[in-house]
C-alpha cells in the first residue's frame, strides 16, 4: 500500500478560489444600493433580463467593472512583488518600497499632463500605461544598477535608492502639480492615493491581459527563479542565462507596474505582504508561489476595495489608504523579524 502525502497547496489553492468568488459576489453586491447576493448572482447569469434595468445598469456599468478592475490589478501588483523578491531575492524588497512604484507614478502623472497639453494624441488607456511602464523601467533599472556589483546584490544599498526614487519622483510629482490644471490636478491626486473607481471596460481588457500574461510568464519561470534563491552563481552553474533572466524580469515588472498604476493609482504593500503570506502558506516554492499570490492579491485588494466602500459610506476612501492600513503592521512586524534573525 503507496502513501501519499498530500501537500497542504493542493487544499489550499481550491479554498481560496471559492473565497475569492464569494468576495467578488460580495463586491458586486454592496455599495450606495445594496444589491443582495441572490440579485448579484442572478446579473451574471443568463436570467439577469429578469431584473430591473436600473439593477442591471448597476452591475454591468459600475460594479461589475470596478470588480474585474480590483482581481486584475491585486493580481498584477502581487506577481510583481513576488518577481521583485525573487529578482533580489530578499521579502522586503517591494515595487513600492525600492521606488519602482514613484517612478510608474511619475510616469503616468507625466502622461496625463501631456493629455491634458494636448502634446500627444494617443489615446488615454495606451499612452497612460506607456509613461507609466517607463517610469517603472527606469526606476527598476536604477535601484537594480545601483545595488548590484561584483559581490552580489545589498540589500542596503538597494532601499537607499529606492528611498532616493521616491524622493526625486515625489519633487518631480510636486512639479507636476504645480503646473497643472484644476481637472488634472483632481486625477493625479486621486491616483495617488489609488482609486478604483471609474473602472472601464477598455481599462479592464488591458489590465486583464497584463496580469494573465505576466502570471503565466512568471510560472513559466518558476524552476529559474527557484534557482536563483541557491544564489547566482549557483544558478549559472546550472546552466541558467542570469542576465537574461535579470533582464526579463526587470521589463516584466516594470510592466506589470506600469500597467497596474495607470489603472489604479499607487496601491501600496499588496506587492510586500501577499507573496510574504504566500511563503508562510505554501513555502518558497515558486512553482506553488506565483499563482497563490496572484489569487491572493485579487482576493486582498477586493476586500480591501470592499472595505473602502463601506467604512464612510456613501462617500468611499481612496483604496490606497486601506491597504496601507493593513500592510503596515505587517511590515512593521516583518522588519522585527529579520532584526531578531540577524541578531541571532
């Protein structure tokens, strides 16, 4: 008689789908009108021509959208925090915190000053994402460039210059404020609180595409970066390309970045403490790593958004502030764990 034994992921991963459709019923459901869970469940079956049309306008023109919005871009800010991770392979290295988050902040608040110049003729769901995804690069390769020599990666040195991003991208930010105009002025300052709502349909295609294409890219990378946590020259010795891999990262995240913020707004701390729970689930295994924190970011974002909604109802916060809140505890808590682990 054969024993298997079952790893807890194979439980979990199921789980946390049925919690993450259960909180998006819930998201579709509550807000100004209280939809209900049958009446939510109901708009997204064929039998949603029974309800009223107002009903219907609601699901379909706000709800449903801002819903899609909330999973595509926690998954997305996820992912990049656990490529992030992995990439200086070091939990606290974070999109927000090493200032590639500032610098697709500053990229996008370029974008729409420009628009609202009238200096580029894109249309605003690609141009935003471009400035934004530069914005992102640059920063990545700079704090990248900055904390690599010979010797390996510092993790010291890397959050200076994250922290030094985030100071140029703020000053410049601060610029950008000060020559815009009343209506642009309102969209970057919403945007840099991070907000969802106003959630399009264009933007969701987009933002859809970008977090499905960059969580199959990471999984396809998964053995790689599981090889990279034994060290670079580990993983050379096994015959992996590290530049290449380092140079493909960088770009997805910056992406993926991009992408996020241009939708979003800068949503902090999703990309630090969900692939960190991710680890405490399922282990550093990136094989199991990448999906689980692809679906717990969207789960996290959209109980956060929930949230956002509910806490000052009818007005709403910005989503930005709520998971702040929650991820800054858990920063807090993690920086006393890796200062108890160096002093032992």
């Amino acid at each position: 008689m054969s024993l298997q034994i079952q790893h807890p992921y194979q439980r979990l991963f199921p789980a946390l789908l049925i919690l993450l459709l259960a909180v998006s019923v819930t998201s579709i459901a509550v807000g100004q009108w209280q939809l209900g869970w049958l009446v939510s469940l109901q708009s997204l079956t064929p039998w949603q021509d029974q309800l009223a049309p107002h009903v219907l306008a609601i699901v379909q023109q706000v709800r449903l959208p801002r819903t899609l919005l909330c999973l595509f871009v926690g998954a997305l800010l996820a992912v990049c925090g656990a490529l992030m991770q992995g990439l200086f392979r070091n939990p606290l290295a974070d999109p927000g915190i090493i200032g590639v988050s500032g610098g697709a902040s500053l990229g996008g608040a370029l974008g729409l000053l420009l628009l609202s110049f009238g200096s580029i003729n894109l249309a605003f769901h690609l141009s935003v994402p471009l400035f934004a995804f530069f914005g992102a690069l640059l920063a990545t390769l700079f704090v990248y460039r900055i904390g690599t020599t010979a010797m390996g990666t510092s993790v010291t040195v890397m959050l200076l210059a994250g922290i030094a991003i985030s100071a140029l991208s703020g000053a410049a930010l601060g610029m950008i404020n000060y020559v815009a105009d009343n209506q642009t002025l309102r969209d970057i300052a919403l945007w840099s609180m991070g907000s969802l709502t106003g959630a399009s349909w264009g933007q969701i295609g987009l933002t859809g595409v970008a977090a499905v294409v960059l969580t199959v890219f990471a999984y396809c990378r998964a053995h790689q970066l599981n090889a990279l946590l034994l060290g670079e020259n580990e993983a050379a010795y096994l015959g992996i390309d590290i530049h290449r891999l380092k140079r493909l990262l960088i770009i997805a995240t910056a992406a993926g970045m991009g992408i996020s913020v241009s939708a979003a707004g800068l949503i902090g701390f999703i990309g630090l403490v969900v692939p960190h729970i991710g680890r405490l689930l399922a282990g550093p295994d990136h094989r199991m790593l990448i999906p689980l924190s692809a679906v717990l970011g969207a789960l996290l974002l959209t109980l956060a958004d929930i949230i956002a909604r509910v806490i000052v109802a009818p007005a709403e916060l910005p989503v930005g502030i709520i998971t702040a809140l929650m991820g800054a505890p858990f920063f807090i808590w993690l920086l006393i764990q890796q200062r108890q682990t160096m002093v032992h």
